[in-house]
C-alpha cells in the first residue's frame, strides 16, 4: 500500500457557496475525511481506536488555496503523515484536479487522546509504533507550517452564538469544521464579493461543548489579515485563527 492516500471528492453544488467554489469548511471536512480513510486501511485510524478508548483529536490545521474548486468539479485531496512524535503527528494534503492542478495545500497537527480521561496517549503504543511505517519525509508541502496567533488585548468582541446538537462531533465536543464555519461567518455577503480567501489557520485549545456559548474576538492585524478568539461561556479560551484575504 502505497504511504500516500489519494481520495477523490466532487465540489457539490450544495457546498459551495454564491460564486459556485467550494465552501472552505467543507473542503476541510473533505481533509478531515481523507486522513481518516488514510489512517483507517493503515491500521490507526478511528474505527479501530474507539474500540480501545483512543481518539484522533486535530489540534492545528493550516490551508493554503490558490483557488476553490468549482461546482460539478472533481479533486483529489492527497495526504501523508509528515512526522510523528510520542503525543503528536503532523499529516499534510494536497489538493489537485484529475488533469494534476494544485488549487492547494493544507498543514495539520493532530494528538491522540484517551476518551474517558481525555488526556494525551503515546501515539506510539498502537501497534508497536506502526505509524512509523507510513512517514513520508521527501514529499514537499510548499506552504508555511504556521505558529502561534498572536493577539492583542484590542481585539473586539463581534458575535456570541449558542452552541446545538448540529455542532457536536463523534467525540462529544463542537466539531472542529463548525468552528471554520462559524469564523468565517464574521464576514458578511458584500465583504466576500470583494474578497477570497487565500490562508486559513486554526489552533485548538480547549473543548467547548453543545449549550456553551461562544463569544468571538477579531482584530485586524494587517491589511487584510484578521486573528479571531473564540471563547466559551466560562471564559476559557477554545481556539485561535488567523484568516489571510486578497
């Protein structure tokens, strides 16, 4: 089997959004279902962890887009395991047209948790370390791996939501793609007609989950570049983003 895990998705016209691309959060639900189907016919991916009390949990994901795929259109998204250490790995995509166009890339850092102490579990104590069979260290992903979002205490408080039954995920907290969703949303319909966007960031904190509210804070911190906090009702801070436009 080959180290690489290729998947082809169809942009659905109910996914994309007014100017027929493909929505950014379900492109990364796409990424998100490509490492899993990878990690699964490999022999650590989620099926098989929840029947011994492990999870996947993303902690970092970084996308990079030249362009969106366009409705109708069918795209491969790529992924490999970059590295692995005892409580992380980093896994990298490719997104790419039958005919080989790169629309783009995407970074990603996950850990893997027990799910009744919900605390960090040796990545390599799954089958003797066989994540170590799948690195793939020579194949280059051209975009920034991304650090930490530095904020302000200017940042201004734009929107608080409740959180629903549709937020929550297979590991009982908000789903990470509904917290792309919900970022995204801080811009309205007008500011999208002039704007794509071309880097998206997110790095997870701490778990929210459904009935908490979420209270988002925005600060520009460059011409076209904003960094959003989202925090839940007990003021613990959840996660962090940083949204390139052009």
């Amino acid at each position: 089997m080959d180290k690489i895990g290729r998947y082809e998705f169809l942009a659905e016209p109910f996914h994309c959004d007014f100017s027929g691309r493909l929505f950014m959060g379900h492109l990364g639900n796409h990424m998100l279902n490509a490492a899993d189907f990878h990690s699964s016919a490999r022999g650590f991916g989620m099926k098989y962890l929840m029947t011994i009390k492990r999870s996947w949990v993303l902690s970092r994901l970084a996308i990079e887009m030249t362009e969106m795929p366009q409705q109708y259109t069918k795209f491969n998204v790529e992924t490999w395991v970059e590295s692995a250490m005892r409580y992380f790995t980093s896994r990298n995509f490719s997104v790419v047209g039958n005919d080989g166009h790169a629309y783009g890339y995407g970074r990603s850092i996950w850990a893997m948790i027990d799910t009744e102490t919900r605390q960090p579990t040796d990545i390599f104590s799954i089958d003797n370390g066989a994540i170590n069979n799948w690195i793939v260290d020579d194949k280059p992903c051209p975009i920034d791996k991304g650090g930490r979002v530095k904020m302000s205490d200017n940042a201004q408080l734009v929107r608080t939501i409740e959180t629903y039954y549709n937020d929550v995920d297979i590991n009982g907290h908000i789903n990470s793609v509904k917290y792309i969703e919900h970022i995204l949303d801080l811009w309205n319909l007008d500011w999208y007609k002039e704007h794509q966007i071309k880097r998206f960031e997110i790095a997870y904190v701490a778990e929210a989950h459904a009935g908490d509210q979420l209270s988002f804070y925005r600060e520009e911190t460059a011409e076209n570049e904003f960094c959003v906090r989202i925090v839940r009702t007990d003021g613990t801070e959840c996660c962090r983003s940083k949204v390139k436009f052009v």
